[in-house]
C-alpha cells in the first residue's frame, strides 16, 4: 500500500501528478488569454491608419529590390495569371499592424499532416482561416541507394515516378510554402482593393525607371537569378524565341514574374515550358515535312503551309501593364504556331 503524503492526505504518486498537470493547463490557458488580451487592448491604443498604410507600401514599392520580387506570373491555358507573391503579402502584414497570423497542426498521421493557418484582424475582429492538408509524400524520377518507394505511378510523359515518404527535411519545406500561400491569401483579402491597384502601378513604374538605368545590367541579373534555380540563359532564350539581350521591357518583366512564380513554389519550370503553344510533337517540325504530311492527308495533293512563327514573339512596348490580359490588337508573348 502506497504512504499517503503527512500534509496533503494524498498518495505520493498518481494524484501530486494529476494535480501538476491540471495547474500546468490552468497556467497555459491564462496566458494565452492574457496574450489574446494584450494584442486586442495594444490594436485599440494604436488604431490603423490607411493613407499610413499606403504611404508604407508606397515607398517598399520603390524600392527596385523589393518591386522585382511583388509580382508573379504562372501560364495556364494560354494566358498568364499574375498575382503578388508571398514577399509582397509579409510587407503588407507588417504595414498594416494589428494581425495576428497563426499556424496549428489539427491532424497527424502516417500519411498526412492538416495544419490550420489563420490571420486574425485585432481591429476589425475579423478571421480568415484554412485548413492546409502536406501529404508526407514525395515523388523522384530515381531512387537513391538504399530508398525504397512506396508506389509508382507513370506520368504524362510515359515516366515512372517513385513515391517515397517524405523525410523531415523535405515535409517542413513543403508546409512553410503551403502555409504562407494561405496566410497570402488572407492578407489580400485584407488589404483593400484600391490600395492593391496602386501596387500593381508602383511596382511597374519602379522597374521600368530601373531598366531604363541599365537594361543590359537588368537582363545580366535576370540571367544570374536563373541560373541560382538551375535554368540557363540558352533556355531562357530558347523560351522567349529571342536572344536575351534583345527581350523587351515587357518580356523582361514576364521573366521576372515567371523567376517569383518558381522560386515561391507557384509553378516548375517544366510546368512552364509545358504551357508553351506549340510545344507539342510537331513544335520543332520543318516545313517540308508538315507539306508532305498534309499531302498525305489530302490524296497526294499538298496543300499551303504557313511558315511557322517563332516560340515567341516580342510583344510591342506600350509602356503600359496590366493586372490581367490587355484586350487589343497587340501580339501575345506566346503566339500559336
């Protein structure tokens, strides 16, 4: 029989640790309310101020390192969908003050890890919140000594890919990035849309005096940005169909976009190229053979065949940006082939 504690009354073991426990939650509970407290009664002694607001991300819009790393450009289905990046959304947060932007993991288990991310407005007691599902799995094309794959699967292209589970290492990368494109998309959601429009126009203003300065310097940096990804100038110049020092400020502005998009995770490099017009089996093609196919097609009478155009075509330098797709006469970046 266990001795009961002479000032307590109590069994020395099961009940003293029980009652620790019970005192450590009570603890934890009053200081994350105290917290709570102390951000709403911080958020009320120093209310938002928009035009400060503003004049904030004005003067971080003219700064030509930051304005290079705001915008981000994705291909998809022929056109390019452009947003901000994760920068631009943690300069935002830090402008606007008053946020409280929260991470929790809900759910682990041997396959998947659900973390909730949120973003709370202490002013205006508003929350955006989401539920971000990492799958603790990863794919190879090969299997290093020793990994065993889990399952495989065949891709588009007819290659075997490996699945393996996911090392530490590989899923903390992996749930930063799907976290901080929930936490940008609260804080866009936040941030109003004026404001977000006058960025767009900053932003474009401050990189097209920079490149002015120096073009030839701007396109060295795009070249060098690249390369720190493993994309070489040759295909870059490969996908725009123009020698990199004659891409125009329109197109250097789309590198740039496309450099965010794959450094925060928005898009692969293969993904880019795979949108593409033309980047089918018939892309690289010559004349003559599409003349003799279609003389084939049609009984032995050849038919015209267009020459083909270029895997891109300068666009014409207005001068001009736009949030979304200009609706004029003027040539696409990528046109049909």
């Amino acid at each position: 029989m266990a001795e009961s504690n002479p000032g307590t009354g109590l069994a020395p073991n099961e009940p003293q640790e029980i009652t620790q426990h019970e005192t450590a939650s009570s603890a934890a509970a009053a200081k994350a309310q105290a917290l709570v407290q102390a951000r709403y009664l911080v958020a009320m002694r120093n209310p938002r101020d928009w035009m400060d607001v503003r004049e904030k991300l004005h003067k971080a819009c003219q700064r030509p390192g930051f304005a290079k790393t705001a915008r981000y450009s994705v291909p998809r289905g022929g056109a390019s969908v452009k947003g901000f990046t994760i920068r631009f959304a943690e300069e935002a947060i830090r402008s606007m003050g008053n946020l409280y932007p929260e991470t929790t993991i809900l759910y682990e288990d041997d396959e998947k890890r659900i973390v909730n991310v949120s973003l709370m407005d202490l002013e205006a007691n508003v929350t955006f919140a989401a539920d971000v599902v990492v799958y603790k799995r990863i794919e190879r094309k090969k299997l290093q000594q020793g990994q065993v794959p889990v399952a495989t699967r065949i891709n588009s292209k007819g290659e075997t890919l490996y699945i393996l589970e996911a090392s530490d290492d590989d899923l903390l990368p992996k749930m930063n990035a799907l976290a901080s494109k929930a936490l940008r998309t609260h804080t866009l959601r936040l941030l109003p849309g004026d404001i977000q429009e006058e960025c767009v126009a900053w932003v474009m203003k401050t990189l097209t005096q920079e490149d002015a300065k120096d073009p030839q310097a701007a396109i060295k940096q795009l070249a060098d940005s690249f390369a720190g990804l493993g994309i070489k100038p040759s295909d870059l110049k490969a996908y725009l169909g123009v020698e990199l020092s004659a891409c125009s400020p329109v197109q250097r502005q789309h590198l740039r976009e496309v450099y965010a998009a794959i450094r925060d995770g928005e898009v692969t490099w293969r993904e880019v190229l795979a949108e593409v017009p033309g980047a089918g089996e018939e892309k690289h093609a010559s004349v003559k053979d599409k003349v003799a196919k279609a003389a084939g097609k049609n009984g032995g009478k050849a038919t015209a065949a267009k020459e083909p155009t270029p895997a891109a075509v300068p666009p014409k330098d207005t001068g001009e940006f736009h949030e979304d797709p200009p609706q004029t006469n003027e040539p696409p970046l990528f046109p049909d082939q």
